[in-house]
C-alpha cells in the first residue's frame, strides 16, 4: 500500500468539526484540504450508517451464485451490485469469480481457497466480506501524472478495496450463529463494533529521549525534545504484534521496481521510475519494503498491497544501471501468484516492463543500524529524541501513526493526543467485516455444487423507492410537516387510481369529502391525527363523507363531527373504518336525528373503534382524547352518538368497537323513508327528526307517528343483509343496544312494515346499562308489538344470538324492558348467553309498572321454515341470506344461556318449527303484566307445528275415539269401527300441512320463579309447555317459591303427545295445585319428583314411578279430580283472604 506524501494527520472527530473554511491572504497546507476530505468522508460515511444501517445492500451485490469446483477448490460467482458496510460503499461493477478477485490478485487457491467436498459429503460454509480503504498514488495509476507538469505528481486517491473470505465447515444452521462464532476467531485483531468495523483498544504515546551529554565544552547543551532539523511526518507502523518500523517523509517514496537474481538469490532490484533527486537514493543501510500487487485497476494499472517483504539495503541505488541490491532474498513465490491466474490478460499485457513489484523508502535520516523490524520494547526513534511507547491491543499488523514534528516547537507533536497518558488510537487501517451467505456444498458423482442457505446481507431499497402505504402526506404546519397542510387537499391530489394519504399528528378543520373514488384510504397516527368538522349543522358538520365511492378505508384517526354524522357512508362499496376515536359532539342547542356513524353500503368493516359523544374540550377530555379512553359514565344531552347501519346493507361486519353514551341506540338497524307531497317516492333519512327542544327530554320511542291521513307517512328503507355484529362493547346508550330503527307496524296506506334483517348474526358482545332514557308509553294496540332493551328486532332470518353478555339495561322495573326482544324471525339461535338484571329492581312496588312487554328473551314468532327470498340488490346477498339446510329443518334452539328477569318472564316463544330449549337457567323474579304474565309467570313456549303422522284415515278414528270416549258411548261395535278405520288409513296419502313440524323438546334446564314478596295472585303456571304435535320435558328442575301467589301446576303441558319424565318439580308448600299437570293424546309421565300432586291426562297414559312429597303425607293426597277442584278453590279463597 502507498502512502501520502503529507506533512501532518491531525483530524479528531471528537472535536465535532464539519468543515473546513479559508480565509483571505493565507497559506494553505496540505493539511487544510486533507482534514476537509476525511471530514466530509467521515460526515458520509456515518450517514449512511444511521440511514442505511451497519450493513446492507440495495440489490444482489456479491450474492454467491454459479457454484462449482476448479482444480478441486470450490469456486462461485459473486453477483454484481452494491454493498454497503460500515458506511462504505462497495460496488461489484461486473460478475467475478471467487478464484479471480480483482482486488486479490494474489490469491492463492491453494492457501485461500478450501477444497470441494468429498464425494457424498455435504458441508456449509460462510462466504464474508473484508473492507478497507488507502492511497492510491500516480506510481500505481500512471494515468494520474500530469505530463505537463514535467514530472512530478500531484494529489493521490483514495480506494474502497474488497476481499471476499470462505470460511469452511461452521456447524451453525443461521447467519447470525456463524458469524457470531468466526467473529470469535478475529480476537487477535479485535472486535467487531456495532458499524461492522473491527477496532482495536491499541494506543501509542510518544515522549522525548533525555538529551545526550558531550565532553565538549565549546559546544552548547542541547534541549529535549524533537532533535531532527526539518520538519517531518514521521510514520510508525506496527509490523506484527511485537514488532514496528517507522520513516520520515509518511514512509511516502514508492518505485515500480524488476527484481532479478544476483548470486543464485532474488536479491537485485532495478528501478523503473526514478528517483527525483540524489538525496531520494535509497542507500545502504535504509530500511525498504518490496511489495506486490493487490488489486487490478479498470484502466490495467495495478495498486499495491499493504505489506510485504521487510528488509534492508546491502548495496546502495546505482544511479547508471538504477539499480541497488538487498540484504534479505525475496521468496521466488513473493507476489507472483497472479501469474497463474486465467483472467491475468486483463491487467497484464505482457510486456517485461510491465511485470514488476513495488518498492517503498522507509527513510530514517541517519539511522541506518537500527534493524528494519523493530522490537516494540525498544522505542526509540533514531536520533530523533523520540520515543514510543505502545499499549492496549491487539497489535495489529499494518496499524499506524502519524507524528508531525517541527523543530521550531521541539516539545510538541501533533496530533497533541499523543503526548498523553494514554496515548492516542492508530489512524488506520480501518477495516469492516460483515458476512455474504451461508452456502451449503455437496458433491456427488464428482460434481461439485451448492445453494444459499441463508442470504446474511440484509435488504434495503432506496428512498425513492420506499413508499411504504402512502402516497402523500398531511401536516398541520405546527406539529407535523407533509406534503399537504390539508386533508381535503390530499385526497383531492391522488390520482384516478387512488392510494393511501397518511395524516400526521395534528389538528385539521375540515370537513373531508371521498367522492367518486376508488382505492381510497385516510390513515392516521392515532388521536394524535385529528379531522374536526368545522361546522355545528348541516354537510359541514360531518368528518368524513364518502360518498359513491369503493375500496375506501379510514384507519387510526381521531375524528369530531356537529349534528350530522361524524362519519357519512352512502352509496358506496368496499368500506373499512378501523380503530378510530369517532366523538359527536354533544351540545343542549337541538337533538339531531344523525348517528355518530352513518353506513348506506355494502361489504363494509367498522372494526376496533371507539364511538362516542364529546362535551367541551377539558383538560381531562384532551388527556383522554390522547390516550384513546372512553368517556366516563354520562349519557349524551343530545348527541345520538352511536352506529346507524341504513335500509339496504349488505356484507356488513361490525367487530371490537365500544360504543358508549349516545343519547340513541348503541347499533341501529335500518333507516327511514319519508314519503310526502314533495317526495312521492321517499327520501331516505337516519330517523324521524322529533322535536325535543330540551335535548331530550322525550323518553326514548321506536314507533311511529299513527297514520291517520296525514301527507307524510314513514316507512323502511330497505331490508338489511348478511349483518355481522361481534366481539362489541355497547354500553351507557339512552336507548337500546342493538335494535331496528322503528317498529313500523301495520297501517292502511302501507300494509305491514318491518325493518328486516336478513342473515343476522350477534355474537360475544357486551351490552350493559343501556336504555338510560325513560320508554314512551305505546298505543294500547302496538304496544305488545314494540319491545326495548338490550336487543330490540323486528324482521330477522338465519338469526344468531351467541355468547353475548346483556345485562343491567333500563332505568328500573317501571319501565318495559327486555333483554332480547324479537317480532318475528325464521331460523333462531340463542346459545351461551348471559341475560341478567334487564329492568332493575328497587324497593318500589310493581303495581304501578308501565304497561309492555318484559322478559329476558320475548319471541313472538319464530319460525322453522324459509320464508320466500326478499328482493336484494344483488345476487351475492340473496344467497348469504338463504338457508343452508333444507326449508323445514331451520333451527330454533335455546341453549345454555343463563337468563335472569327481575319483572317478566325469563322466556316467551311462539312459533312453529322443532324447537329445542336444553341446558338453561331460567330465572323470573315477578309478574310484570296483570292480565297475560299469569297465564305462565317464567317460560311460555307454544308451538303450532303439526306432526307428520297424520293422514285422512288416522284423522277420521281419532275424531270417532274421541267422541266416543268423552260421550262414554263405546260398545264392541265402536271398538271394530274404529279400529277397521284406522287399519284402513295406512293406504291413504298422508297429510303435508304447509306449517312445519312442532316438535319441542324441553329438557336439562333449570326454572325458577322467585317471588318471595309480591303481591296476591293466582298464575295459571310457572311454565307453560304447548304444541300441536310432540312435546318433551324431561331432565328439568322446576321450582316455584312466593309467599302470596298460588299457581294451578308448576308445569303445564298440553299437546298431541306429551312425555314428562326424570324432572324435579319443587314449589313452596301449599302453593301449587300440582306440580306437574299435562294433557295429551299419548301422555308419558314417568319418573318424577314432585312437591305436589302430578297429573296426566289422554287417551292413552303411562304415568309411573314418580315421587310425591304429598303422598308422603296422606295417601290418598292425589286422588279424584273433584278433590283437585275443591283445592283450587280453597286456594283462592285463601289468597283472596290472607295477606
């Protein structure tokens, strides 16, 4: 390696300097523009380290591929490209071959290169990389001499040199493992840094030697310090561990020279480029170093290694022949490896005057007996009056300093750090090591090849080309800087194509229009990013409006509306708005009919956002704005807040948001069309905009303003389809938590009209403390047909109701409340629910309850076949609402679920359709409606689904059985005709009713009416089993506890066939006529344990072995029916008179 002819180094980064500046009528130095270049150099290469990383590469650069063997040594391609290391550029300007490295010319495949594999074997290997720079001078690179100048060179360059290493069998499978141990293996050169560099704790100080002493008085003594007489860079390199060499003048001079046998021995030296003067001879006795080739230049020049043959002058430079002789012979190997190489005509002509070595001049003035390696104990400098001492470690080979010293200041050296304690850290070489791949070689057959295993150099792609998701960039100009300062602006820049416009934190009054796009999508910081709708009414009140549009997303924003809803979906498809904070503002100055949200559109998202209303902008709001936290418990004055999904979705999912505190619903199904003079055909709106001044004083109401021949009239907007609403925190809403938007019902001018909801699934929410506000008192004749609560729905099909938790909704036991209530629906679900305290009690009494429907589940109809497929907008919806199963074998199934009613029923179900209701626990805690809740106090199921035995025939003798039997008419004659009849029936064709099959089935669940302190009464039953076809009940626990009422049986069950058995019926003693009282055609009572009397009533009855606590008592307590009537009676009477 040359060195710089300099005068001094003195760059030290810890000064933090970031540049160099002239200034008018001064000197410059060398010096001034060499510290300017390492700065600048320093400057870029540390950018690229916090830019790019330590190591990486924008592209395949020295990717090993084209694996092989040449000559038994294993060889690959090294792929052209970029690498970046330590903040050094590396660049791989055309494929080379692991054999041919152009920065290695002397590789030696016999030394450097590991062998194949044997035949069979398969072995992994570690390709790494080496980097480093140095000097190139124009003795290397003839090309940079400067004819005109008559000679003399100018400034040298600086090289980035490239060395790529094999390591040989590693046993780890990863890069990182194989690396971490090779760099193990570098401990005598030192460790590698966090930039891939390798570093080294060595230091070297230097101090002055004492001044000699001389018997001569007549000559002055002599002061310490630097002793030489002109100024000098003197470098000091270390040669191995133990060892050092050091010369004036940087160790600069460097000759292109031919060595040649003298004496049998490679001794003779002859110089191609002279000396520029006498006193540049290189005499005997100077310390010289030969050394070869290192790397191949594009222009085929070559550049010299970093070291090489050590040794001294024997015989000094003869000027006539150029000529001088050294006192060590050279290896005939030394430097001659590149001869053997394929490629060599690319750097080598052949001309004799272009084989040759390098010589550098390691001059020492008149110190020509110190040896050319020095022992590192010994620091002495000549007769320079220095001395070095080195420390730290590791001492590595080629390691050097730079000592400027000056004779007009004796006691100073530059740079001063060397004068201290501990010495200052060598100025190179600096040398980077990362790792390439991990390859893994096989040979079979004699055929050597191999794969990347791992590739260890880690990607990066340029700036321009890393976009990421957005495609233009919004800042508010305070907090954050972007492309654009507006988010309307924004949107309105990205091209047809559409893109993404990322809102960096701020506060952006506007509101924001997506109109007419396509592959929209506004994503946020968070809260942090914040849209405010400028207005308090009308379009400038909304947000965000998107508005015939698809693809459309609006992700991690915080977002502020007026009146209108803060976020406005209509007309469009393919929307998704995720983890948002969606606040409404709540002001008392009017109650606007606009959800938080507002959803006309299909195959939509609304997923893991907080929606809610916002009051004045507090303190303690802004710090829960930031944090994204829910407001705490408040219901809105005015605000609606909540999610309104229109007349006419489709493809809806609605998961992981907690809606909390509007003063409406927590989710609306549905929307309104007003139909007027000015609108004959309707005009779809959010709700009926009430007037309530005081913002609301109104109790909440779902119904509708009567028909009585007014010019406006309200109906639905549409049928809903494929809604999926999971996985929600609904909770504090002054209305329902999930219902449709109005119970329209049945008027002159419409017909029957029902939001229906197609394909409806609700699952794992939780719905709590809602319906907040006071319910409107209902007309008497709608008034069973509205229902409020936690789930409030009119019309639904394919209907889901699963693992949701709906609890403590409405404001008291006044109010009519519900946990799920249903108007009609086909196909039911209702598994693993939690229904609980629906209708708070207090201490109040019942008496003066607001008349309506409670219960824990209220299903006026549910029916197991398919209705006829409502008209959808697309095929797609029609066929997520159709059925999967055939039409007369839709569920209707209540499981599991735990349902507790403080006033009302646990359940009530009417329909037709095989119905099964196992595994509950089902809890009524009062009597809420005086004239119907008696009739069966906790659960109600009827169903008039027939059975399929039935033909003409069957019918016909069971009509004359009957006859028979109650007129007590029958004879033999009767018998025969009855029995002939029914023989004959089995050829006749059966009956196929269009109502489906009723069969229930009620069993393993446990009913309980718990009524200790309510007032007198008498229910006909606890509960009330019905159908026209089979019902079960069996494996139950009944119980029936007050001190005031009297019920006729615990359970009742009427139907064609009837089988109650294995159940434990227990009510408080004495008030229940029977525990079980059933009517059948076929009745089955078996295998009961009873409080009371059980009995069982058909044609034909099986009722054995059944346990009665009453017969305990007295044997002949369950005897004729006189006895039970007289029981009644008396009951009555009792309750009548007794408190």
């Amino acid at each position: 390696m040359s060195t710089i002819d300099l005068s001094r180094q003195a760059t030290d980064p810890r000064k933090h300097y970031a540049g160099v500046r002239m200034q008018q009528g001064r000197v410059l130095t060398d010096d001034d523009f060499n510290e300017a270049a390492a700065l600048d150099a320093e400057e870029l290469r540390r950018t690229r380290v916090h830019a790019i990383g330590a190591y990486g590469s924008p592209d395949s650069g020295f990717l090993p591929a084209n694996f092989g063997a040449v000559g038994g040594k294993v060889n690959f391609t090294l792929t052209p490209g970029h690498l970046y290391i330590g903040g050094l550029r590396v660049e791989m300007s055309a494929a080379e071959q692991f054999l041919l490295q152009k920065d290695w010319l002397n590789f030696d495949p016999a030394v450097d290169a590991p062998a194949a594999p044997a035949n069979g074997v398969t072995r992994r290997d570690l390709v790494w990389i080496e980097c480093w720079q140095q000097p190139v001078t124009a003795v290397e690179d003839s090309e940079l001499f400067e004819v005109a100048l008559g000679g003399p060179d100018t400034s040298t360059r600086w090289r980035t040199m490239r060395r790529i290493y094999l390591e040989k069998g590693v046993a780890q499978g990863d890069c990182a493992g194989a690396w971490t141990a090779l760099a193990g293996t570098f401990a005598n050169l030192g460790t590698l840094n966090g930039e891939m560099e390798l570093v080294t704790n060595a230091r070297m100080s230097v101090s002055f030697t004492a001044p000699p002493v001389t018997g001569d008085l007549c000559s002055p003594p002599q002061a310490g310090g630097y002793l030489g007489a002109e100024n000098q860079a003197i470098r000091v390199q270390l040669v191995d561990a133990t060892h050092y060499t050091w010369g004036y003048d940087n160790a600069a001079p460097l000759y292109r020279v031919q060595l040649s046998a003298q004496g049998g021995q490679l001794l003779r030296l002859t110089l191609v480029n002279q000396p520029r003067d006498a006193v540049h001879w290189p005499i005997k006795g100077q310390v010289v170093e030969l050394l070869p080739w290192s790397a191949a230049l594009s222009n085929g020049e070559r550049a010299a290694e970093v070291a090489g043959h050590l040794c001294k002058v024997a015989v000094s430079y003869n000027p006539d022949d150029h000529t001088l002789v050294l006192d060590t012979p050279v290896p005939p190997t030394f430097g001659a490896q590149w001869q053997a190489r394929a490629d060599k005509a690319e750097f080598f002509n052949g001309m004799a005057e272009q084989n040759f070595l390098y010589l550098r001049v390691w001059n020492r003035g008149d110190d020509l007996a110190s040896p050319a390696a020095i022992p590192i104990a010994n620091g002495d400098l000549g007769q320079t009056g220095l001395k070095v001492t080195f420390s730290g470690g590791p001492l590595r080979p080629a390691d050097h300093w730079i000592i400027a010293a000056r004779p007009a200041a004796p006691e100073v050296v530059v740079p001063w750090m060397l004068a201290l304690a501990g010495g200052a850290p060598s100025h190179g070489i600096r040398r980077f090591r990362a790792p390439l791949a991990l390859l893994e070689w096989t040979t079979v057959g004699g055929v050597t090849t191999a794969t990347v295993v791992h590739d260890c150099r880690p990607p990066f792609q340029p700036l321009t080309r890393i976009r990421g998701c957005c495609s233009v960039t919004v800042g508010d100009g305070m907090q954050s800087f972007g492309l654009y300062t507006s988010v309307q602006a924004a949107v309105d820049a990205l091209p047809s194509s559409g893109g993404t416009v990322c809102i960096l934190p701020g506060r952006y009054v506007e509101a924001v229009r997506i109109g007419g796009r396509h592959n929209v999508t506004l994503h946020g910081c968070g809260p942090q990013s914040r849209i405010v709708a400028p207005d308090k009414d009308g379009p400038g009140s909304t947000a965000v409006l998107i508005d015939g549009c698809s693809d459309v997303a609006i992700e991690t924003l915080a977002l502020e509306g007026g009146n209108e809803a803060v976020v406005h979906v209509r007309r469009s498809a393919v929307v998704r708005v995720a983890s948002c904070l969606i606040q409404a503002r709540d002001r008392r100055e009017g109650f606007s009919p606009w959800p938080a949200v507002f959803v006309e559109a299909d195959m939509v998202e609304i997923e893991d956002n907080i929606i809610e209303p916002v009051r004045e902008l507090t303190p303690q709001v802004l710090e829960r704005i930031f944090h994204k936290l829910a407001a705490p418990v408040q219901i809105a004055m005015s605000a609606r807040g909540g999610l309104q999904l229109a007349g006419g979705c489709e493809h809806v999912r609605v998961a992981g948001n907690v809606i909390a505190g509007g003063a409406g619903n927590g989710i609306t199904l549905g929307s309104i069309r007003r139909i007027d003079e000015h609108h004959p055909e309707g005009d779809d709106v959010p709700d009926i905009d009430v007037d309530d001044p005081c913002a609301p004083c109104d109790p909440t109401d779902s119904g509708t303003p009567p028909d009585d021949g007014r010019p406006v009239r309200y109906v639905s907007a549409g049928d809903l389809y494929d809604i999926l609403i999971e996985d929600n925190v609904i909770t504090r809403h002054g209305a329902n938590g999930i219902a449709v938007v109005r119970f329209f019902g049945l008027s002159a001018s419409t017909g029957l009209v029902l939001v229906a909801v197609h394909g409806l699934r609700i699952l794992d929410n939780t719905i709590t403390r809602c319906l907040r506000r006071g319910v409107a008192q209902a007309p008497s004749k709608t008034q069973l047909f509205m229902g409020y609560g936690g789930i409030s729905l009119a019309l639904a099909t394919g209907l889901e109701i699963e693992h949701n938790l709906i609890a403590g909704n409405g404001r008291d036991w006044f109010s009519p409340v519900c946990g799920v209530f249903v108007l009609a629906c086909t196909g039911l679900c209702v598994e693993h629910n939690h229904i609980t305290a629906n209708g708070e009690r207090n201490d109040e009494p019942v008496g003066g309850a607001q008349p309506g429907i409670r219960a824990g589940v209220h299903v006026w109809l549910a029916l197991g076949v398919q209705p006829p497929a409502a008209p959808s907008k697309n095929s797609t919806a029609r066929a997520a609402a159709a059925p999967r199963v055939s039409r007369d074998t839709l569920q209707l199934r209540v499981h599991a679920n735990r349902i507790e009613q403080p006033l009302g029923r646990a359940l009530f179900m009417l329909g037709a359709g095989a119905m099964e209701i196992t595994d509950n626990r089902l809890v009524s805690e009062g009597t809420g409606e005086p004239a119907t809740d008696p009739v069966a106090s906790t659960v109600l199921v009827g169903n008039a689904g027939v059975s399929r035995e039935w033909t003409r025939g069957l019918l016909m003798a069971l009509v004359i059985l009957l006859y028979v039997t109650l007129t007590k008419q029958g004879n033999a004659a009767t018998a025969a005709l009855v029995c002939n009849i029914s023989r004959q029936s089995r050829f006749m064709p059966g009956l196929w009713p269009r109502l489906p099959t009723g069969k229930l089935m009620f069993n393993d669940n446990q009913v309980s009416f718990l009524m200790a302190d309510a007032p007198r009464g008498l229910d006909l039953s606890s509960t009330l089993l019905i159908s026209l076809d089979d019902v079960a009940a069996c494996d139950n626990q009944f119980e029936y506890h007050t001190q005031q009422r009297l019920v006729m049986a615990d359970l009742l069950a009427w139907g064609t066939t009837v089988r109650t058995s294995d159940n434990r019926l227990a009510e408080t003693w004495g008030r229940a006529v029977r525990s079980l009282m059933s009517l059948a055609l076929l009745n089955t009572a078996a295998d009961n344990q009873s409080t009371h009397c059980i009995t069982a009533m058909g044609l034909r009855r099986a009722v054995t072995h059944n346990l009665v606590l009453a017969e305990a008592f007295c044997d002949n307590a369950c005897g004729d029916h006189a006895r039970v009537l007289s029981q009644v009676a008396l009951g009555v009477q009792s309750s009548m008179q007794h408190p």
